[in-house]
C-alpha cells in the first residue's frame, strides 16, 4: 500500500470537526471505536450483517477498479482485501489522516491497495476511472448539500455501467421498538442523520443522468438500508425489500 496524496492535504471539513470531533478526529477518538465489538453494539448486532451485504454486492473475487469512500472501523477493509482478485486494484479515500493511518495498520501490506488522502466531495480522481465504488456509513454524518456533491463525484468516478453500493441508516417501521430512541439519539449526536429518515439516498443523486439500475433493500426493521447504483442513462428501479 502506499500513499498518493494531492499536493495540499484537504483541510478537515467544519462540520466534521464541530460535530464528529469525539468519533473520528481526535487519536484517542481512534483507539476508543477501533473495536469490533464496540462497532457492532452501535449497529444493534448488525455490523457482520451490514458488511456482508455490502461485499457480496462487490463480488467474490472482486475484480477490477474499487473505489472505497471514506475508512471504516471494524474490519470491513479487511475482509474486502480478502476478496479482491490478483489483478484488481482497491482505493480507499478519507479526508483524515489519522483515519488512513488507523486503516493502513490494520491491512497487510499490499501493491493492490493505495490509500488516498482526499475530500470526498472533491476527490481529484479521473472521470470513468472505477469499476465499482463502496460508500458504508458516510452518508449520514454529512449536510445534506455535501451529500450530494459526494454522490455527484462517486457517480462521476463510475465507469458507465459500473456500480456504487451504499449502506446507511434508513428510517425504521413504525412499529420498531428502536424509532424513538434512535431518533433522539441522532438528533443529539449525528443531526444529518434524520435526512435519510424523510428522503431517499436518490434524492441526493445528481440531476440529469438517471441510473441505469437503483435497487433498495432495508434491514433491521427498516433501520438499515443498501441502495445499490449502476451507472447509466435510463432509470429502471428495482423492487424495493425488506427483511
């Protein structure tokens, strides 16, 4: 793995650092979450499920050009480096450094996986340059015109016909023991959130270019959903599942 960073290190966002100080900027934010355990308790028991669904979305083997949005705690990198075929190639972007440094000591040493210090929203990366792109859990912690321009450069990155594959929280059944405290909860520690209860991940998508393929699925009583995106000019959505 080696580094290819722009010439100036993107400057940590505002939001980022007024709001998610305490989870992912601070060192000692990093020792505390890097946990699997701690991880899965956040996500009520559903981190192996989560992370499944999204790999087996990628393939096995998965070949290729993979972009990965922002790092992750737990050990979904690591499993997707298990996954990746021998001629097929893993970029993992974070706007912080101390993120790529926690993820890099977690990897094997590996020619097939660069780590990139980049903004999500403005990734400097080729147009059409990725087969395939994964966005787990980002989507929620930023502003909603952020989320878009994020989007915009995750599709703009595609290759036509390549796909993106989001997992994030989703607004649960009425009926779910979980939609009052989880609501309080992210009103008090991440306020984006509740944009994913009242609009779709689509909604965000860039105007103009319609996706070819938008499949939904949710989890965990609605909790939880992966959105799945092929690159394209005519929209045709999938059924929408749940389980």
């Amino acid at each position: 793995m080696q580094p290819d960073d722009p010439p100036t290190p993107p400057q940590v966002p505002g939001y980022l650092e007024q709001i998610y100080w305490w989870a992912y900027v601070r060192p000692w934010a990093v020792r505390i979450f890097e946990h699997g355990w701690l991880v899965n308790l956040i996500l009520f028991g559903n981190y192996a499920r989560l992370r499944d669904a999204a790999l087996d979305e990628l393939g096995a083997p998965i070949g290729g050009r993979l972009l990965q949005v922002a790092c992750v705690y737990g050990d979904l990198t690591p499993r997707l480096q298990q996954r990746l075929a021998g001629n097929a190639q893993l970029d993992v972007i974070d706007v912080l450094q101390v993120q790529l440094a926690n993820l890099q000591r977690k990897l094997r040493d590996d020619p097939r996986i660069i780590l990139r210090q980049r903004d999500s929203t403005a990734l400097g990366l080729a147009d059409a340059s990725y087969d395939q792109a994964l966005v787990f859990f980002l989507l929620h912690e930023q502003p909603a015109e952020l989320r878009r321009q994020t989007l915009a450069e995750v599709m703009r990155v595609l290759r036509p016909g390549g796909k993106v594959v989001l997992i994030d929280y989703h607004r649960p059944t009425a009926w779910h023991p979980l939609r009052h405290p989880m609501h309080l909860l992210l009103r008090r520690l991440e306020p984006y959130a509740a944009d994913l209860w009242q609009e779709e991940i689509a909604d965000y998508l860039p105007p103009g270019e319609p996706p070819a393929r938008l499949h939904k699925q949710t989890y965990f009583g609605g909790l939880y959903q992966k959105v799945v995106i092929q690159r394209g000019l005519d929209l045709d959505t999938d059924s929408i599942g749940s389980n």
